[in-house]
C-alpha cells in the first residue's frame, strides 16, 4: 500500500528557501557542494555502522558518491549508498529546519535580508535548501539502512512536499534535480569536474561522475580523496584549507586562523582546527553540539565531540584524528576516557598557545577575534582555575587613558602610576557610558588608568579574577581605594568639618543608604554612589534581573 502525504513547509522553511533562491544566485554553484557534503556524511554513518555493528552485513561495501548528470532529461542525480532516511526522517530533515533557536533565526534571517549579508545565511548552513537554486523540482529516493521500504520526497519549493512509498534496490540515497533551463550549464561534465575540484576534492568516499555516451557508461572518480587533515601541511594550500573549513562548519566566511599539528608519542593524534572569523548566532545557547569533529584511522565517530575541547573554546572547529581509541566508543566512554582527556588538554594548550602568539604578532587580527569571541573566552577564568591566569592575560579592553586602542593586563600594569599597587576596573555597558563615570573622576585628575571592561558577564567574571600576576584587582565603584596620596591623608579631617551636614545627609536618606562619607574620589561632581565591598555591583544586579531573579 503507497501512502502519500503532503505537507506545508515550516514558515522558517520558506522564508529561507524564499531568501536563498533570492540572495545566494551569485553563488549557485555550491548546491553541489551542499548535497556531496550531505552524501559524504550518510557515508561516514553508514561506514560508522559497518563497523561496530555486524550484523547489518554492511563489510565490504564499496562507499561512493555517484553524480549522473542527463542532457536530455535535463536531471542531475546525486547518489549515495550511505545511511538513508526514513519517512518520519524525511519529513523532519527534509522539511524542517533542525536547527536550535528558532526565534533568533528568523531574526538573523531579517537582518541578512536588511543587510544583504549572505555569511548570516551561511550560518544556518544552507545545505539541501541550496538546490532549489539551480532546480524546479528535486526528488528524493531514499532507503535507511536495515529497514524494508524505501521512499519517495518531491517538492517544487511552492509552499509543500509530498512523500510517498517507493521501490529502491540498495541502502541510500538518491537526489533528482530537474535542472532550471537558465541554469543547465549544470548538466556539462567540464562545469561538474571543476566545482568539484574546488569544494569537493577532500571529500573521503570517491565522487564518480557517470556519463552515457552511444550507450556506453563512463565512469570518472573526480576528487583526490586524501583525508586533508593527513596530508603534510607544506602540500596543503590555503584555499585547501579554507573549503575544507567552509564544508565542515557549514560557514561562508573564510576561517581567522588554522591550526594543524600533529601529536605523536603514546597518545598519538592529528588535529586540523579553525577559529573562525564570526561568532555563530548560537554561540551563548545552551547547546550541547561543539567541539571538533572525531576520528578513529579516517573513520568518523562523532561530528562534534564536546570532550575534546573546554566549553570556553567551543567556537573552535575541526577535526581530531587518533588511532589510539577503539572504533565503538560511546558518548558515556568518552567523557571519561583518559586517551580524550588528554586530547582536551594538549588542544586547550595549543588554542592559547596560538591566540598568544596571534596576540603579540598579529595585535589587528587579535582584536578580530576578541571582538568575536572573547566573551566566551573570559568564562574561561571563571572556570578553568588552572589556567586563569593565563586566560586573563589574553584579554585586550580599552581604558581610560586607551580609549581608542585596547590594550591588555601587562601593559596595564607596565604603566602604574607612582604609588598605584591595584588594577583598577569598571564594569558598565559602553566605554562611550563608562567615561563619564563620577567615579572615574578622581582617576582621570591623577592620571591613573582605569580599565573599562563592558562585557555582559564580566561583573561576575572580573569580580571572581580577584587578582593578576599578585596585583589585585579593584573595582572603582567598590569600597575603598588604596592609594598613597596626601589628598586622602587629610580626608578625615574634612569629614569631621563636614560632619553635620553629612549626619543630615545619612538621616534624611537613612531608608536608601548604608553611609555618607566624605570622599577624595571627586573633582566635579557633589557626589556619587560607591558600593560596599561585598556588594552586588550595578551591572550584575542588572544581570540577575536580566536572568529573572
Ligand atoms: P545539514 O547537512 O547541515 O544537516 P542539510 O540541509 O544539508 O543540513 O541536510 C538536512 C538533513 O537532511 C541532514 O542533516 C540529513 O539528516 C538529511 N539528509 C540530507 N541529505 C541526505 C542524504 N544524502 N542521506 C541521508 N540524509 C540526508
Ligand atoms: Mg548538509
């Protein structure tokens, strides 16, 4: 019995389809890309499967990617023998946009429309969507491993798919596109050969290009297949690099930086991994997909492997390969695994270790990456006790004497005033805010510098650093400042002289304020409000109130 169903797209789908067919046709090529990555991984799936476990009878199958252009049908056929879907998958993968966040993606889907910028697409990694570029129909047949049906997906992108039963002799998948007459350069074996070549030739599984001619098939495997990340770094080049980047984070922009070393010894591995350039939109959600890529000899295990790096470097992608883990681990070994720990480490390391350098280098690349990710690399110092120094250090701010070039802790320190024993700090919204700050007044006519931090945690972060290379740190609206200074000597008798006139103060405003006290901190201003040491501080109390408490 056939079943066939029709459904709407989600709102989002359409929206998206609507703004990928309308704003990427400058770069219709990558559909094709788009669907070898998704072919590539149904492979990495299903060889996953042939491996640990065996009764799929699934040895011995000879992984590929099939690309079946057909002038006079006008179809292109991508086809893989990997994992397959099933109805309910198809449904969901197909129709749907499995992505964590709806609300912000139509928000970012709104800006990228305002903006015409294509990268706040690329996020949302495109994929399958992208073929309705180039098609106005697409087909797909697909049969999931070790189950009996095979089914059928069709949608012309006008609002609907429909899915129904089908016939399919082996596992896997098989996408149809009915080529747009405008786009059917498409079809022409030179125009296939060579995007492959340029987005597809690290692909792991051979891409064959299947052509008919006087009724005699053609075969032709068209990409290199070398796993990059095991290739020697002097045969890599950088645009290499940047695809492989682009096909595993499903991001448009070119990466910032590269890392690729190699670890050998008792605990041998390879990492190839990226910081990119943007922050993704979902950077602060609570999502559990992060981490690099796993593999075991070539063979995937994970596509994002959390144990391998700490929360804090999350924006880091890539791929670990080791040959020392067996091939079925599971997410509960993993996490307790000494081999991946170990792992974790050495990549922490070599991260910090190449943002120093990038830092001291490469100072306008370094405020690049800070401006993106350095809010999540200061949760660093709330929770990597080891390391938080070494963390802080890689912080840049501006300060009062910097407001135009951010500057880090050892500079700050390198230019303490006469006297100055502290590291001094203000937590607020906007430097543009911070400056006119009347607590900042006694600074600004001694000179002292004092840091203007405006990230939205660093209340608490900051707050929790305490002190740097054995200098405290002080926040400026806390408490009392120590600093050697005959201005402040000789405060205390202008309180007494003033002591009537603030008792007044303290009694008329006993219900709002702990105590008045006389003060050296001010130039211009009659007075301003300072916390008590162990206060919440302004910005914090709007953080809680912020998270609802
Ligand atoms: P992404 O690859 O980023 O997940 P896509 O839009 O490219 O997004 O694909 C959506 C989903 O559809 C995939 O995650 C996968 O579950 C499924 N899919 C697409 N193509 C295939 C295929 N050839 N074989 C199996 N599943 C596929
Ligand atoms: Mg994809």
């Amino acid at each position: 019995l056939a079943i066939m169903e029709r459904f709407e797209f989600k709102a989002e789908v359409k929206e998206l389809l609507n703004l990928v067919i309308n704003s990427l046709y400058s770069h219709k090529e990558i559909f094709l890309r788009e669907l070898i990555s998704n072919a590539s991984d149904a492979i990495d799936k299903a060889r996953y499967l042939s491996l640990t476990n065996t009764e799929l009878n699934l040895a011995g199958t000879e992984w590929k990617i099939q690309i079946v252009p057909d002038k006079d049908a006008k179809t292109l056929k991508v086809i893989d023998n990997g994992v397959g879907m099933n109805r309910e998958e198809a449904i969901n993968n197909l129709g749907t946009i499995a992505k964590s966040g709806t609300k912000d993606f139509i928000e970012t889907l709104k800006k990228a429309k305002e903006t015409g910028d294509i990268n706040l697409i690329g996020q949302f990694g495109v994929g399958f969507y992208s073929a309705f570029m180039v098609a106005e129909k697409i087909e797909v047949i697909s049969k999931k491993i070790g189950e009996e049906k095979a089914i059928k997906w069709r949608s012309t992108a006008n609002g609907s798919f429909e899915i129904e039963d089908a016939e399919k002799e082996g596992y896997g998948t098989t996408v149809i596109l009915y080529i747009k007459e405008e786009d059917k350069e498409f079809l022409d074996e030179w125009r296939i050969k060579q995007i492959v070549k340029k987005y597809s030739d690290y692909i792991g599984y051979p891409i064959v290009l299947s052509t008919t001619k006087d009724g005699k098939v053609k075969e032709e495997t068209l990409n290199s297949m070398q796993a990059i990340w095991l290739k020697s770094k002097s045969e890599i080049k950088p645009e290499e690099y940047n695809e492989f980047y682009k096909h595993i984070s499903h991001d448009f922009n070119d990466p910032l930086e590269t890392i690729h070393y190699k670890v050998e010894g008792t605990n041998e591995f390879t990492a190839l991994l990226f910081i990119p350039s943007k922050k993704p939109f979902d950077i602060y959600y609570k999502s559990p997909k992060f981490g690099p890529a796993l593999y075991v000899n070539k063979v995937q295990i994970m596509d994002a492997c959390e144990d391998l790096v700490p929360p804090y470097l999350r924006f880091v992608k890539g791929v670990v390969d080791s040959s020392d883990l067996p091939l079925n681990v599971s997410r509960e070994m993993l996490q307790n695994n000494r081999q991946v720990a170990n792992i974790n480490k050495n990549i922490t390391k070599k991260v910090l270790d190449t943002l120093k350098g990038m830092k001291k280098n490469d100072p306008e690349k370094y405020k690049k990456f800070f401006v993106e990710f350095g809010n999540v690399l200061k949760e660093g110092i709330h929770t990597d006790f080891e390391r938080r120094e070494e963390i802080a250090s890689l912080m840049i701010f501006n300060t009062l004497n910097n407001r135009d070039k951010m500057i880090d802790l050892d500079t700050y320190v390198e230019n303490f005033k006469d006297g100055q024993e502290e590291i001094y700090y203000i937590v607020g919204r906007s430097v543009e805010e911070l400056i006119n700050s009347p607590q900042l007044e006694y600074f600004k006519t001694k000179g002292i510098d004092v840091i203007l931090f405006t990230g939205e945690f660093d209340e608490i972060i900051i707050g929790g650093l305490f002190e740097y290379k054995g200098k405290k740190l002080k926040s400026v609206t806390k408490g009392d400042i120590k600093i050697k200074d005959d201005d402040v000597k000789d405060i205390k008798e202008k309180e007494e002289s003033y002591r009537p006139l603030l008792d007044r103060i303290k009694e008329d405003l006993k219900e709002d304020l702990q105590d008045v006290k006389a003060s050296a901190r001010l130039t211009d201003s009659l007075c301003c409000l300072v916390m008590d040491e162990n206060a919440m501080d302004e910005s914090m109390r709007r953080l809680f109130e912020s998270m609802g408490q």
